[in-house]
C-alpha cells in the first residue's frame, strides 16, 4: 500500500480519453473540470479537518468508496459530476494528487454545443455562480476545483440537511443542495450579510456564528422549519414535518 498521499491509488489504472464507461481508474485533481461554480465552505473546512491528517492506507480506505464519478468528453476532458466537496477538500489538505475516479460516461466524440446539450438533458451541469445567479455558458465554469467560489445558502442547507432537515434522494441526487439553497436564498437573510463591508462572498456559516450568535441561531432555526413547511414540499428528499 502508498506510504505517500501522491502514491495513494496508485495501483488503479491512469484513466484516459478512451477507458470505457464504468472503468475504476485515477486521475490529478487538476485534471478534473468541474460543473458547477460553488461550494459550500462550511462543508468543504469540515472534510478538510478530516482528511489532513489522513495518509497511506488509511487515505486510501477513506477514498476508494468515494471514487469521483467522470464524464469524458469535449475533446479528451474529465468532468466530474459529484464530490466537488470532496474534490477542493483534497486540494487544500492536500495538493494535486490522484485520486480514484469512475467513469460515468464516456462522450468524448460529443464536443461543444452538443456536449453541454447532452449534459444538461442528464442534469450534469449547474452553470449558476455562486450568488445563484444562471444559467450561464458553460464557457464560464470554473477550470479548476480550486477556484470553486463559497455559497453561504449551499452550506445552509449543507447544515439543514445534517440535520435531518431533508434527506439525500438517490433518485434526485446531484445538486439537490444547490435547490436547497436556492430555496433558502430567497427566504432567509443574517444580518452580518446586511453590514458585511468586504470579502463578503467569503463569508460562511461558522464566521456568523462567531459574530452573531443569536442571529445564527434563529436563522438556522427558521431554515429547519422551512425545510419541512409545505413551501418546500416537491425539493428532492423533501419528509416533512415530523409528527
């Protein structure tokens, strides 16, 4: 087994524009492009405390069963279209590495127009900033996991659904939080987002924690409610309100 994170995987196959769907390979973090433009930081500082201390075998067993799922396509590019997360997590824990990846789709005949056609049809790109703002071109995605920008309302309903505020469909799962979020965006305001004066796009959950912690609490609170309101009735995992 690796004794180093840049070794860790390193048995799986190197993944290229012609492995197969379905292949278990590995590729470098930056040769992943991403299909969204946002993360939620709170979430993203939690795996990164989790992972960093993490090395060999004991790396390896966390990532195997997490294998980022690739589409292959637009001239020899990987995308993934899950675990962005997980994804700039390793980066910032960690730096470029392989890590385990699995080919969803390989579409590399389909390029440009027809590409972003075909993902958008499978619900495998979310061309929205980080504001919510969208859809964009595809053209302005981020060419990296490392740019990934922060969305407060993805880490609210990171923390809503941590909560068992809604649960994680696996008939509607990828970017169900981003629905979420947006959900939440329009409907819940703290008040460190009405006087914040610089780097607000920065700002996560855990800094208006520390600032305001009444604020955050009744936020976070009336989120939780709204999660299982009958506003929020036909969101994937939507249980509402518990008896």
């Amino acid at each position: 087994m690796a004794n180093k994170s840049d070794d860790v995987c390193g048995f799986l196959p190197k993944i290229d524009a012609h492995s197969p769907q379905g292949t278990l390979g590995r590729l470098k973090l930056s040769e992943l492009m991403p299909t969204q433009n946002a993360v939620g930081m709170d979430e993203v500082n939690e795996k990164v405390a989790k992972i960093k201390d993490k090395t060999g075998s004991a790396l390896e067993d966390y990532l195997l069963p997490r294998a980022v799922p690739v589409i292959i396509g637009n001239g020899g590019r990987y995308y993934l279209i899950d675990h962005h997360h997980l994804s700039i997590s390793l980066w910032r824990a960690k730096g470029d590495m392989d890590i385990p990846v699995q080919v969803t789709r390989n579409w590399n005949s389909l390029v440009g127009k027809h590409f972003w056609k075909t993902m958008a049809a499978s619900n495998w790109v979310y061309p929205f900033d980080a504001m919510g703002a969208g859809p964009s071109n595809p053209d302005t995605l981020k060419q990296h996991v490392k740019d990934l920008d922060n969305d407060l309302y993805r880490s609210l309903s990171w923390l809503v659904r941590e909560g068992y505020g809604y649960v994680k469909d696996p008939n509607n799962a990828i970017f169900a939080e981003f629905k979420w979020g947006s959900f939440f965006r329009t409907r819940v305001i703290f008040a460190a987002q009405l006087t914040c004066k610089k780097n607000c796009m920065e700002m996560t959950l855990a800094d208006i924690r520390e600032a305001d912690p009444d604020d955050y609490a009744e936020k976070v609170g009336y989120a939780r409610y709204l999660a299982s309101s009958p506003e929020a009735a036909g969101l994937p995992g939507f249980v509402g309100r518990l008896a």
